[in-house]
C-alpha cells in the first residue's frame, strides 16, 4: 500500500490504544473490562468529535470504554481523538468509507462491554447518561434497549427544541411503518441484542428504523424522559432527508413484504411520499428553520441551563467556531 491511502492512525501513540484496519477485528489487550462500550463511527468530524469525547470523559459512571472508528476520513479528526490521554478510548482507522451501519456493527465486533450505548460524533452527552440508562437496564432485565430525550441545538449552540420521544414499548413500536419514537444517538443496550440484531450495511441512511423493522417482534424497547442527550442539527437538508426517506421506504416495502403486509406498507410508501413533498417545499420556501422548530418539544428552562452548562464545560461553541476556522 502506498504512502498515500494508508490510515493515517497507524503511528504508534504512548496511551491511548491505536488499532489500525487489519487489527480492528482483533481482541482488546488484557485490562479491565468496561462494564458499558460507548460506540462512535467519525467521518470528517474534526470540528465536533472532541466536545462528543470530552462528554464521555465528564460521565459520573466512569466504567466505560469507548471505540472510535473513523471512516476514512481526509481531516485531522483521527489526530484530535489520539491527543485524548486515556487508554479507555479505542481508536481504529479504516481507509476507506463504508458507511455508518457497517463502522457499527465493527464495533459492536470489537466491544467488550455488558452493555453498548450509541453515540454520534457531533453530539453531546449530559454526565448521568450513562448512569441513568445503565440503571434502568439493570432494573428491567426485560428491556434490550432504552433511549432517552434529547435538546436539539445547532452550530451556533442555541437550542432549538426537544426530540419527541416515547417511553412505553407498546408507544414506540405502535406505527412502526411511520417511525419509531427513540432517537438513534440515544439508544443503550445489552450488548447481546446488538450482537443478535446487526445493522444493514447496505443501508446507507435510515439504520436505525430499518433494524428496528426487523427487530421490534421479538424485541422490548424503552426510553427515559430525562434529557440524557445533545443532538446537532444546524438545519433541515435535503441531501440528507431525502436519501433518509428512500431508504425508510426501501425498508418499510421490505417489510411489508416479509411479513405479507403489502397494505399497509404501501400505505405508509404513500405517505413518505408526501412528507418528502412537503420538506421539499418547505425548504425550498426558506421555512426550513420553522418546520424544524415545529417537529420539536420547547425546551424547559432548567434543561436549557443545565445545557448552557454542560456546553461551557465541553467547549461546543468553541469546537464549532474550530470548524467554520478550518473549512473556511
């Protein structure tokens, strides 16, 4: 392999543990064994990984370790992760990109921990996520997986809103062709139900609901109404909405046809097809912004101190001021 396409991690750092490709799938060196294995694919996420790994240094449950696999990135994300001085963090660099489903169920590969919680790199954990959703799955043995609420805030670090979210299984799988109320990023499980229910790799968007389609028969969900979580979302964009509805329809149709429900796989078809209609025009219309603010929750006033706080503490507005410095 030439200089040129080789992973740029490969250099050898004194703590915190480099895995380069070949070794990705290898097992851990001896150590303790993290009791939960936070897990983060990155794609040119220089401006925000650091306050998203910063977030996990600041948890009150301190028993993790955390994978990074950064997928094939041509920024300096991979050498902001490795300036992090703590041999919990795991850092693999692939060269190429594959798309976020197949980086996961990498590290759900990779992971040693009793549980796997889900975690984004241009997001902000509060410090008791951790604890508090650790907490409820050892309350609930029944449950696989547990989400929580969520701010919503964009480059600039204002809040915009809260992401709706259902707590009851029997409320987040009950229109499961429409969507299923439990935010991605927020999602903690047994390690065990992410081992036995992977991610399509071919599913280039939509994952989540797509593994969820799959997986909600014989699965029991649930979710905290603690706001556990900063979700970025600077705007509403087409590139991304749309190839998210395409795929959400692609699975739905696959559904529908597993499961010999054409009818109403067809129906809810029908119905992402007016959804993308509507977010067409209404971002064409420069509304953008107000359809944003109108799918969300208003923020209470102690969540958006505690925010402000936890903001400061992460620097995301100085990491975000980082990233329009350096794309400019």
């Amino acid at each position: 392999m030439g200089e040129e396409t080789a992973p740029r991690c490969l250099a050898k750092w004194p703590v915190l543990m480099i895995v380069s490709a070949a070794e990705s799938t290898a097992p851990a060196p001896e150590q303790l064994v993290p009791v939960v294995s936070v897990i983060m694919s990155m794609r040119n996420s220089s401006g925000t990984v650091e306050a998203a790994i910063r977030s996990i240094l600041f948890q009150t449950f301190q028993e993790w370790e955390l994978i990074v696999i950064d997928d094939g990135s041509s920024d300096d994300g991979v050498d902001i992760v490795r300036a992090f001085e703590d041999s919990r963090i795991r850092l693999v660099c692939e060269p190429m990109s594959k798309g976020l489903a197949g980086r996961l169920n990498q590290a759900v590969g990779l992971s040693r921990g009793e549980f796997i919680a889900r975690m984004d790199s241009d997001d902000v954990c509060f410090p008791e996520r951790l604890a508090r959703q650790i907490e409820s799955l050892r309350n609930d043995p029944s449950v696989d997986v547990v989400g929580c609420s969520a701010v919503v805030f964009d480059g600039d670090n204002n809040l915009i809103g809260l992401l709706p979210v259902e707590t009851e299984h029997t409320k987040i799988v009950r229109r499961p062709y429409v969507g299923f109320p439990l935010p991605h990023p927020t999602w903690c499980g047994r390690a065990s139900w992410f081992r036995n229910n992977p991610y399509d790799p071919l599913m280039l968007k939509a994952e989540d609901q797509d593994l969820l389609l799959r997986a909600y028969r014989h699965s029991r969900l649930g979710a905290l109404d603690d706001v556990l979580l900063g979700y970025r979302q600077n705007y509403l964009d087409l590139k991304k909405i749309l190839p998210g509805r395409a795929a959400s329809i692609r699975a739905i149709w696959r559904d529908g046809l597993r499961y010999s429900d054409k009818f109403s796989a067809v129906r809810a078809i029908m119905m992402q097809h007016v959804k993308s209609a509507i977010d067409i025009v209404t971002v064409s219309c420069g509304l953008g912004g107000y359809m944003q603010a109108l799918r969300l929750r208003p923020v209470p006033e102690p969540i958006a101190q505690q925010w402000q706080d936890l903001a400061k503490q992460v620097s995301v507005l100085s990491t975000c001021e980082y990233r329009v410095g350096n794309e400019a």
